[in-house]
C-alpha cells in the first residue's frame, strides 16, 4: 500500500507548527528578520504564505517535471 500526502495536506499540517514557531521566536528573530507586518505572525497569515510556497513549488514540478535523483 503506497502513503502520499498532498501539498494541501502539508499546508494544512504546517500552518499551526510554523505559525507557533514564528510567535514563539518573534522577538528573538527581530535582529536578523526583515521588518514584517503584524498580519504575518497570525494563523491567516502564515497560511496564505505556506499555500503561496506550495503553489509555486507544483508549478515548478509541472512545468520543469520531477526533480532528478
């Protein structure tokens, strides 16, 4: 039996962990971070940049195919 998880499903795992991270680490990641908005460290935030990433990452596997081993 083959085990595959889609890229929604990513996101949707990845959002609550990145998004503690980032609230959890704000203050300590302020002196090398860029400036970000308020709106980045909320949940809707980190969501909408997480499913951006994913979409450009299955744009790159259908339009430049697999990666190779």
């Amino acid at each position: 039996m083959s085990s595959t998880i889609g890229t929604a499903s990513v996101g949707v795992l990845l959002v609550p962990l990145v998004h503690a991270a980032y609230v959890a680490n704000r203050e300590y990641l302020a002196p090398w971070e860029p400036h970000r908005p308020d709106s980045f460290f909320t949940v809707a935030g980190q969501a909408e940049r997480i499913a951006e990433r994913l979409r450009e990452f299955a744009e790159r596997i259908l339009h430049d195919g697999p990666p190779s081993d």
